[in-house]
C-alpha cells in the first residue's frame, strides 16, 4: 500500500532493524561501524537498509569514532559510530569524551552481552554506560526492544539540541534480535531536559546593548558555541553594526572571517599577542559561546582583570563556572545575537583610538617565522598550502601539537566548519580519521589532514579506510620526528631532557637530546613506504623549493595520499603564555 | 567566602543509574556531600534526592547547574533558601545489660522523642529523628553507655507550606498547589509546633 508511512506502520520488527531504520528516518546518511559478536544482528540491518545508509568499516574503532565526529563536526549533523561490546565500546571512550568536551553531537551505538549475561562478567561485557556516564551527554542501556523507538528519538534529540554533545546507546544482543511492533509516536519522556526555554530575555539584551554603548575598548570573545548554533552570519552583523574587534578560541575558528579587518585571530596560550593584549586591556570583553577554558585564560583572576565582562552560552553551568560575568545571558547565542542586532548602537566614544592601539600590537607582533629558514618550516608548509588551496572548497582537519597551533595560526579560515581539531580533549590521532568523516560528508571537497608524525601514528590504520572506501584524504605530514610540543616544553622549561618525546630507534643520539643539526639524521619509519603498502599515493619532501610542487601533486592525486613533510624539531610554536600564567608572562621570541 | 551549609533537594526521574551519575558528576567535579537521602515521591516516576553539601554560593551555584544539566534530573531547588522542615532518622544500638542504665537510656530516649523499637539481652535499640543537631546531641549524650552499631538516613527536607509562594515552587515543579498541601498536613508547618525537637 502505497499511502503507508511509517507513522502508521504495525508490521512487526526486530531491535536491530528498528534501530537502524530509526536512523534513517532520522536522516542519517553515513555511519562508521566495526562489527563484532555482540553487533552482528544490527549489522546484518545495516545491510538491509544499504540503499539508504552506508556504512563505512573503520579499522578501529577509535577511528570510526572520530570519523563520525568529522562527519558531525564539518556538517553541523549527528554523526553516527558503532561497536561491539568490551574492547569494541572501550575503544570508542576517548572520542566519546572528546565529543564532550568539543561540544559534538554524536551518537554511538554498541552492542552489548545479552541482558542473561549482564553482570556475570560474560566474555566481552564491559560496563560500557558505567564507563562513560561522565563523559556523555546522555546515555543507554536499552533492555525493552518496546523502549527502542522512543530512545532513538530522545537520543537525536538529545545529542542536537541545547548544547550538542555525544549520547550513547548500548544495546544487548537479546533486545537487537527482540521482535516488537515499535511505536513510532510514542513521546519522548525527558521531563528534565528543557532545552527550549533557552532564549534571551528583552531585559538582558538591553543590559548588553547599554554595555556597547559605553564601552571604549570592546573586544568580542567567541568561540565553538557560534559554529555549533550558525551563528556566524549574526555575529558578522553584530560586529558590521558594532565594530567590535574579535579574537576567536581554538572551536571558534572559522566563525569569523580571517582577513577582517576587526579580526583578531587567534586568543589563548599560542594565541596573537594583539588579540591577549586586547583581551587584558579591554574594558567590555563579550564572550559568546565559549567556556572560559584555561588554555584561552592562562590564570583565571587575572584574565580581562578590569572588564565588565558580558556572557551569553546555552549552558548555563557555564556561566560564572571559571570567571564571574557581570551580565550573564543563557541562550542560544544565535537568538541572542539576532535580538541584539536588532537594537544595538555602536558604542558612543571613538573606537579609532582603540583600534590604532590593536593596529600598533598587530604591526609590531604578527604571526611569524624565518622566512630565509634553509629547508620547509612548518609555519611556511602551512601557509603555502593556505595559498595554495584558497579558491578551492578545503576542510582542514589536524592532530595535536605543534602542528595543530601553528595550523591555527596560519591556515585563514573564513569560513564555519571548515577546520576540525581536537580542542579540549586534545586527542592526538583525531586528524586521519576525521578526514575520512568530512570526506564521506563532502565527496567532492578536499579534505586536508595537516598532521605530525606522533599524531598520524596513533590512527594511520585509517588509511585502510581511506583507500578501500574511497575517500581521497590527504595528509601533509609534517615530520620531525618528535613529539615537538613536548620537545618545545622541555626546552623551554626542563633544560632541554629528552623524556622519551623521539620516535626514531633509541640508539639514535636524538634520543637522548644529542642530536646535531636542525634535522633528525634518519626518518623512521617509511611514511611513503607505509603509504603505498596501503595503496595510497605518497612521496616525501625536504627541500623548500619542491614545497609548492610536491602540495600541487598531492592534491591532484585522484586518491589519498601522504606528503611527507621533512621539518626541524627545534622549532617553537610562539607567542606562548606559559600555562597558569598571565599575558605578561607572555614568551615572543 | 562564607561557607554555607545548603541543603539541595533534586527531583529526579526514578530510572536506574540516576544515582551512580550524581554521584559521580560530584566526586568527578571535587564536591564533598555531607549527606545524601534518596526515596520515591508521591509519584512514582520520580525520585527525591536530598543533599547537604557545605560551600559558598559559587559552588552552590555550580552544583546546583551541574546537576539540572544530567538530563534525568527534573528540578533542583535550594531548600535551605527557604524556611523549611528537615528531619534526619537514626537507628543505634546501645549496649545496656539489664540493671539500672537501661532506666537512665530510656529517659534519656523519652526526652529526645525518640522510641524504644527493640530490646535485647544486653542491648537496646533506639529510633530517633529529628534535625542533625538533635541527633548530633542524642549521640553524645548515649556514647558513654556504649554504641554498638549506628545507622542513620541522611537528611530529608521540606520547603514548609505558608513559605510557599503560590504556584511558585509547586508549579516549577509540575506539582500542583493541592499535592503540596496534602504532602505537608496543615498544622505541621507553623513554626511552633515544627521546632518544637
């Protein structure tokens, strides 16, 4: 019968086919899944429901995982991962809570023993809800197939709305092969999840406006918050009508155009100096969508020490948690923009004086390298991509370290969802596998992998993934051979000990921080050897005057490919505030 | 800062691990909670968890935030900002060989309201509620005879009626005005006979 919809299907089902087929009527189109004994029925929907939803196998969890966070993160929808029980939902725990922190909707799905075997320590049960109560949105053990549709719909709901963030649904195997005829309208029953009172008041929007209109030196603080609600076009607006300056967070990049002139890039431990010097002398400081993270507030009592301090997030255990507000506003940040750019003036005084003042600290402090440098510098590897890919459609994803700050310093980024780091986790080996997921999301794009050589190790597995499925993902590895932010750590404060941050043989002199030159003498392990053994292009780069062919090669290459980049190890990632420190502490040379 | 002593009461929905998640959002996040009750509510989807914890407003402030943002809880409210009832119920076994002390124990036990509930041969065991400076009393004065074994409920609380703004607190709840006066008798919230311990 062709007039049935699913609202009014009565046909009977299986837990596993009402789960995927919950999917997606939720418009999921892609899911990352790596089956084992205790998933095998859901798999066996997966296949059912082909058609509508493919499923990409990863070849590890954690790499399916943070592929479905790529997928999440560069599209602003649930991304979808899926494991077994035990070792299979254990390996999704890192980017589980990574996807808390960040802020990323994301739904994982794990099997589990049989409800019989729960608590009898059954082969492969791992108390997987337990393990990941603290570090989820929300979470569940589904142990009534009745339950299933009604969870699957509070578990979208959950994971999109307010503050986004990763629910995770643990199914025993029994429930899967349960047959039940699902109640597609059953309501949701969350009587303490209200989400929608969350806009601003009249009140608070005029309070803020008023704080524009006498302030003399305003900056705008933004951050994850405005991607995660499309706010960038408000914001846009907010800062046309207002000409307030903004320095973005790590999650904020992209919010706002690079080459603004109201730009201030980046704020925070490896941020510009003019945007934490902006910070500290500013006399409004308007955070939105951020959290006040250490990282961006080196020591919390001195950070914008003599502003009045204006806050509007959704979550309002935000609000006040590290810094007090003087106006607090919880809302999504978008309602809260679109009321105020309803009535906001620009602030009464001059702000030329304040933006000389900016324009002075940008000309004496830019982002900067040596630009004479005899090999590839990271900085200038990055910037030369930049150039390279700027009239292409380029997603940007990275690992964690050096390479990852000196990505957000000079890659320029204009646009929301465009560049995907692992922000407050700080999870080394998001890069590869994050890739995949934009690259399943954006087919047609390129997608970029700027990653280090300790970082790509931790998921270079996924270039299996990359090949067999066809995600044309590149990588520029920028290869050190060290953990380089340790490295620069060490150098900085504990006089230069290498504390097992060389990844070549221990016998090398590197090792033991006895080294000579700039370069590690020998490049372990193959990376293009390791390349083509997947089938994926590759070849490796040392001298600056092949940088731009190499790049152009790469991103010509019809499939994935490697690009490893030769790179100094002594090289530091400046301006730096020292960790619990203050912007006077600020290291620039 | 002044540290307060706050006693929070959190509405929650009654599915398992509501428990193990509070619990371990407050360990995770440093709050030390000096009591903490759990019991069903009038309705049966619901639980009611009470807590004494001890901070300033600021971190009253964020526990209370952190626990409405677990999706299972319903509604916290700071019950100590109120004029409120709380009641704490103890259970001691006190050793008292037959002789004169099990007299001393029995008027000791009649003067702070409490009740004999079980006598054995060389111990007797003693019910008493009251609020935690009561039972914080109670025990010091019955130490010296010999407690065996101590058992207590943690502290329970209740904002009293006429404290009530009408459809303030009862509405934010999803309660109406008539379950809260059927929960709290007439007569038992004036502040007389309510602190008379």
């Amino acid at each position: 019968m062709s007039t049935v919809n699913r609202n009014t299907q009565t046909q009977v089902m299986a837990g596993s086919d009402i789960l995927v087929k919950s999917l997606v009527d939720h418009g999921v189109e892609v899911l990352f899944a790596y089956p084992g004994g205790c998933s095998m029925p859901m798999h066996q929907s997966l296949t059912r429901y082909a058609p509508q939803l493919r499923t990409i196998l990863p070849r590890h969890e954690q790499g399916g995982a943070f592929a479905a966070q790529g997928y999440a993160r560069s599209t602003g929808r649930v991304g979808v991962v899926m494991a077994t029980s035990g070792p299979g939902a254990t390996n999704l725990v890192t980017a589980i809570a990574d996807a808390k922190l960040d802020s990323v909707p994301l739904i994982a799905i794990t099997g589990q023993v049989p409800t019989w075997y729960i608590g009898k320590d059954a082969f492969q049960e791992t108390p997987v809800v337990e393990v990941c109560r603290g570090i989820t949105k929300h979470h569940y053990l589904v142990t009534d197939v009745n339950d299933l549709a009604r969870v699957m719909k509070e578990a979208f709901h959950i994971a999109t709305t307010g503050r986004p963030g990763p629910v995770i649904i643990d199914m025993p195997k029994d429930v899967q092969n349960q047959q039940c005829v699902p109640n597609w309208d059953e309501p949701m029953n969350l009587p303490g999840y209200r989400v929608e009172y969350r806009r601003p008041q009249p009140e608070q929007i005029k309070q803020v406006a008023a704080a524009i209109k006498r302030a003399r030196r305003p900056v705008i603080y933004a951050g994850g918050g405005i991607i995660a609600a499309g706010a960038s076009g408000a914001l846009r607006e907010f800062v046309d009508k207002t000409g307030i300056p903004v320095g973005l967070t790590v999650m904020g990049l992209g919010a706002f155009p690079a080459g603004h002139p109201r730009a201030l890039d980046m704020l925070g431990m490896h941020g510009s100096v003019y945007s934490n010097f902006a910070v500290d002398e500013c006399d409004l400081l308007i955070a939105l969508g951020v959290r006040f993270d250490d990282r961006v507030t080196g020591k919390f009592e001195e950070f914008a020490k003599g502003a009045k301090i204006v806050h509007i997030d959704i979550d309002p255990s935000e609000i006040n948690k590290n810094k007090e507000a003087h106006i607090s506003v919880i809302s999504d940040v978008k309602a809260a923009l679109e009321e105020l750019n309803r009535i906001v003036e620009p602030p009464d005084a001059d702000l030329q004086e304040w933006y000389s003042t900016i324009d002075a600290w940008k000309a004496k402090y830019p982002f900067k390298y040596d630009t004479e440098f005899d090999g590839i510098l990271q900085q200038h590897a990055i910037h030369t991509l930049c150039n390279l890919v700027s009239g292409r459609e380029t997603y940007v994803t990275v690992g964690v370290g050096q390479h990852q700050m000196w990505s957000a310093q000079f890659f320029k980024f204009n646009k929301p969802r465009t560049w995907l780091s692992s922000s407050g986790l700080g999870t080394m080996g998001f890069g590869l596998p994050a890739a995949m997921g934009v690259q399943a999301a954006h087919p047609d794009a390129l997608v970029i992998d700027i990653d280090g050589d300790g970082s790509f190790q931790m998921n270079i597995q996924e270039l299996a993934t990359c090949f067999c499925e066809r995600l044309p993902v590149k990588v520029m590895l920028l290869n050190n051979q060290h953990l380089g932010m340790v490295v620069q750590w060490e150098d900085r404060f504990m006089q230069g000990n290498r504390a097992h941050t060389y990844l070549g043989p221990i016998d090398h002199p590197e090792a033991t921080g006895k080294g000579q030159g700039k370069f590690a003498q020998e490049r372990y392990p193959d990376f293009v050897q390791i390349a083509k053994g997947y089938k994926c292009g590759g070849a490796t780069v040392s001298r600056k005057a092949d940088l731009l062919p190499a790049l152009q090669e790469m991103i010509d290459y019809a499939g994935p490919y490697v690009l490893d980049v030769q790179v100094p190890y002594q090289e530091q990632v400046l301006p730096m505030i020292p960790s619990g420190g203050t912007v006077r502490d600020i290291i620039v040379e | 800062m002044n540290r307060m002593r706050h006693v929070l009461s959190a509405l929650v929905q009654n599915v398992p691990g509501v428990l193990a998640h509070i619990s371990g959002m407050l360990a995770s996040r440093g709050y030390n909670i000096d009591s903490l009750a759990v019991g069903e509510t009038e309705d049966p989807s619901l639980s009611r968890m009470t807590f004494v914890v001890v901070g300033d407003d600021r971190v009253l402030d964020q526990i209370r935030k952190q626990l409405e943002k677990i999706v299972t809880v319903v509604r916290v409210v700071d019950v100590s900002s109120h004029d409120y009832v709380e009641r704490d119920l103890m259970l001691v076994k006190v050793s008292a060989p037959p002789g004169g002390q099990r007299a001393e124990i029995r008027e000791l036990t009649e003067i702070f309201r409490g009740s004999i509930v079980d006598v054995g041969p060389d111990e007797i065991t003693i019910e008493i509620s009251g609020r935690e400076q009561k039972i914080q009393a109670f025990i010091e004065r019955i130490r010296p005879y010999g407690i065996v074994e101590l058992v207590r409920t943690g502290r329970i609380a209740m904002i009293r009626s006429h404290g009530i703004v009408p459809g303030s607190l009862g509405a934010e709840m999803g309660i109406t005005s008539d379950k809260v006066c059927i929960t709290v008798p007439h007569g038992a919230g004036t502040k007389g006979i309510g602190q008379a311990e």
